[in-house]
C-alpha cells in the first residue's frame, strides 16, 4: 500500500517516491499533521520502498528465468 500511494501522484500519474514525498510536503503547511507525519516517516517510507521495488526486481527475474 505505502509502495502505490507513495508513487502515484494524486490525479494518478506516476511519481518516484521522492517527488510523491515533496509533492505532499508543499501542499500541507509546516506544522501541520500530516507534514509533520510524512517529514517524520520519510524514512520508513523509503525503507518500505525499497524493499517493495527489491521483491519486484526478484518477482520479474524468477519470472524471466521460469522459477
């Protein structure tokens, strides 16, 4: 779930994870719950990013390889 919402912009086009994060920064003001929630998972959410885009890249190899 963190992986899709985290690159996917919010009329639904994609974004890498850093400019999603940026995107959400800017339109909520500092202080604010949800800055302050994503400034402080950011991150947790890359941690969780990348392990989604690592089993991805070792979904498609197996896939490619017949395993």
């Amino acid at each position: 779930m963190i992986y899709a919402d985290m690159t996917t912009g919010p009329a639904g086009q994609s974004f890498d994870s850093d400019r999603r994060i940026e995107e959400i920064l800017v339109r909520y003001d500092v202080g604010s719950e949800v800055h302050t929630a994503i400034s402080n998972a950011r991150p947790y959410l890359a941690a969780a990013i990348e392990r989604t885009q690592e089993r991805l890249g070792r979904t498609a190899t197996q896939s490619a390889n017949g395993s």
